[in-house]
C-alpha cells in the first residue's frame, strides 16, 4: 500500500513513501524486502502524487505492478482496487506498507512459515511495544489465535492495558481476503474501509486468524512524521554499518 497522502509531512508535492532514507524512498525498501521473499508478484496500489511513484516504479523496479486507488478511503477500500489484478491469482496475499521500511526477511519469512504451519486463513504480524497508545490491540482468545483487533479509541480499560499492537502487516488466503472484502462497509467517523474490519468476517465465519510476535518494534514502525524518518535513518545506518563489519 504506497497510496497515502501523508499529511503530518507537511508536503502535499510529495508522496509519503518517497521520502528518502539514505539516499534511496522509503518504498524502496519495501520492494527490496518483496525481491527478498521471491514473490510471485508485486502490486504497488498508488494515489496521491501518484505519477512520481509510477515513474519511480518504472525506472527503478519495472517487473512491478501498479493500481490506482482514487479516491483514497481507507486500507480496505486500497486492497480492493487489486481484486481485478489478481483475479486469476492463486496463492497467499502478502500484504505491506510503503511506509514500513525496517520489516526484515527474516521476520516475514517466520510469518509466512507461522500462516502455512496453523492452517490459518490469516496470519498477522504483531509486536509488544512499550509504549502501544495509538495502536489497534490485538486481542488472543484461550485457543491463542487472534479473536479481534480494537482499535485504541475504542478499547476497553482491560483492553488499553494489552501491550501487543497490531502492525498492519499480514497473510492472507486470497479468496478468504476478497470474500471479506466485500462485506466491510464505511460505517465509521471517516467514512473510510478498514482493513481490519475483514477480521469480523473472519470470526463470523469461524475463519482461522493466527498471529505471529515479532520482538523489534523497529522493524514494524510506520513513518509519519520527520521524526520517525530520521529515527528509521539511524537504525538503517546501524544495519549498514553492521552488515560492513560482517
């Protein structure tokens, strides 16, 4: 998902996920982690400035795939805009943030190991940060598979004290992801289509939801703000100088 507008930038001229880290926009790395896992293919879901993506795209990783989703109404209403791409597809859906560029291979490696050893019909990528406010709660029933996500503004008091958060990163069956696809509505304050809300399908058809903790909260940051992007800065010069001493 690369479609944002990234409004806490402060720079409508400009995509939130081309913003550089070392030299390189953040969705480079995005790719780079995709080329990692070997993926079949890679659907790039653009919008706001979506030309400078597009050529980017083009010059630097042209074996891509882009859609345009216009307006932008949320994650789910982005992930819906590939359902005519990948129609004839048959496999799992990866789905990543173009503004989450420290996720590992290793991580999502052990992710996609976690989908296919449960059997589950979705695996999410969760993490226990020390500080969760904001974040949407995940919520394990006795079995230990996820029984919902909550997000933050709606959270319980006993909710709001789980520390592990929802990262925004999954695996999904693909016709489990479109036949929940098409139950979510825009029924919220901004009237937008979550994502999320395909997981209250999920429990309603008794659909398997397995989650997987990763233990870096590094790895799942989203950047929203220069600050974020010049703490992901540091983290991948760390890796870059530890990579030259290895």
């Amino acid at each position: 998902m690369a479609a944002g507008k990234g409004t806490r930038m402060k720079d409508p001229t400009k995509a939130k996920v081309m913003y550089p880290i070392l030299g390189k926009p953040m969705l480079h790395y995005v790719l780079s982690l995709t080329e990692d896992l070997k993926t079949d293919r890679v659907i790039v879901i653009v919008g706001h400035q979506k030309t400078i993506v597009q050529d980017y795209l083009r010059d630097s990783h042209p074996s891509v795939e882009s859609v345009v989703q216009e307006p932008q109404l949320g994650t789910g209403h982005a992930v819906m805009q590939a359902t005519a791409a990948l129609e004839s597809f048959q496999g799992y859906i990866i789905v990543l943030s173009g503004d989450v560029p420290l996720l590992t291979k290793e991580s999502m490696s052990a992710l996609i190991a976690h989908h296919v050893e449960t059997g589950a019909k979705a695996t999410i990528l969760t993490a226990e940060m020390s500080d969760p406010g904001g974040y949407g709660r995940i919520i394990r029933g006795k079995d230990g598979n996820v029984a919902k996500i909550v997000e933050h503004r709606d959270a319980t008091a006993d909710e709001l004290k789980v520390r592990e958060i929802n990262s925004g990163i999954y695996v999904f069956e693909k016709d489990n992801l479109f036949a929940g696809l098409k139950q979510i509505k825009a029924e919220n304050v901004q009237h937008e289509y979550y994502l999320t809300d395909v997981f209250g399908y999920f429990a309603v058809q008794r659909w398997k939801v397995a989650g997987l903790k990763v233990n870096l909260e590094d790895e799942i940051r989203g950047i929203n703000n220069f600050e974020q992007l010049e703490e992901a800065r540091k983290v991948m010069e760390g890796r870059v100088k530890s990579y030259k001493t290895d």
